[in-house]
C-alpha cells in the first residue's frame, strides 16, 4: 500500500536524523514517484531532519561527527529531489546572497543549512565557508554584486566581527547597497539591533521568510 505524503515527509526527515544515507534514496525516490512536490520534500522531510539533528547536538546528544554523517544523507536526498523542482524563469535574475561564518568560528552547520535552504528557494548563493575573514564578506558582496550579506556565529567571542563588517560598509560607503542578516544561537534581535543588521533569524526556516521579506519577495 502507497505511503501518504505526511508518512514519506516523516521517512525523510527520520532517515536524516538517522543517518540513513542509502534508505533516503529510495524514500526520495518513493515520494517523487508518487507525484509529491519536490520542494515539500526538501524543506519539510530533509530539513526538518537536519533541523532536529541540529537540536541533539545543541542537546549534546549528538556529536560533530554525528552531525556530518546526518548532512551526507541530507544531501543524499537533496540529489534525487532538487532536479524534480520547478523550472525557474531565467528571465527573472535571482538575488544574489553572501553567506559565511565571521572570522574565528569554524561552526558551520547552522549556516550550511541556511544556505541550502536559501539556494532552495530560488537565492543565488555564495559560500564563504566559516573562519571568513571580514573584509571578505564585503569584498564578495562587492565582487558579485549581492543583495544579501548573511552572517552567522555560535559563539559570544567572535559576535563583533559582525559589527566589524557593518562598520567597514559605511566605510566604504557601500552600506545601503546590503540587507545584512544575522544569526547563530548567541545572536539575539537585540543584538541585531544594536548593530545595524535588517535582521536576524532564529533558524534556517525563518531565514528563508526573512530573507524574501527583505526582497520584497511574496
């Protein structure tokens, strides 16, 4: 008997948390087959199971190692689902997004899912990678001609180089050229606020609604 969507959605997202890295194919090859949109199977089967990988390992449950193993299964599912999604309009250009993880911070797994989650969604995304030295971000931002600076930290110590970027924009005189967004689980609105950031984002989902926003993107 068929599975439903709802049951396939929850298979994905177990197969993540389970890194189950041969069984998501065959999930995902299920749930293409049965007609399911390929989006909904990415952003509510695969991230939803990164999501709560990301919260055993926030719970120490889960190891960095863990953690890798669960993104190759996530990826793993992203190949059979991602040529399945709409075909998108060349004639529309895509906002362009910079994203990293600022200078003395090499965690990167919340950031690896915004972006996956943003390129997703129809960004066009530039990957710093973590440990990013500042002037990067605006150098990048510059050279592609971005819409979006998407910076993230989980760590208090390295929070300023947020800042720091914002600062070396109205340096250059460049600022309002950027939406700057923000995030990491040390970074609060408040936060965000402070600094002069268009936002701030609690996880990689509402990344994605904030992002649009700032787009003006229905």
């Amino acid at each position: 008997m068929a599975r439903s969507k709802e049951e396939l959605l929850e298979a994905l997202s177990e197969c993540v948390v389970e890194m189950e890295d041969e069984e998501v194919v065959d999930v995902a090859k299920e749930y293409i087959d049965a007609g399911y949109p390929a989006f909904d199977g990415i952003m509510e089967g695969l991230v939803d199971g990164m999501n709560k990988a990301s919260d055993l390992y926030d719970a120490e449950e889960y190891f960095v190692t863990d953690v890798l193993l669960c993104s190759d299964a996530m990826y793993a599912g992203l190949d059979v689902l991602k040529p399945h999604l709409p075909a998108e309009d060349s004639s529309v250009q895509k906002p362009k997004v910079v994203i990293g993880v600022v200078e003395g911070d090499t965690h990167d797994i919340g950031k690896n899912l915004v972006k996956i989650m943003l390129d997703t969604a129809g960004f066009e995304m530039y990957d710093l990678g973590r440990d990013v030295p500042l002037d990067n971000f605006v150098d990048k931002a510059l050279e592609v001609g971005a819409s979006i600076i998407c910076m993230s930290t989980l760590m208090t110590t390295t929070m300023v180089g947020m800042k720091t970027v914002i600062e070396k924009l109205k340096e250059r005189g460049v600022r309002d050229q950027f939406k700057i967004m923000v995030g990491g689980s040390p970074i609060s609105q408040r936060y965000a606020d402070e600094i002069g950031a268009d936002g701030y984002s609690v996880n990689a989902v509402e990344a994605v609604k904030l992002a649009k926003s700032l787009m003006g993107i229905e």
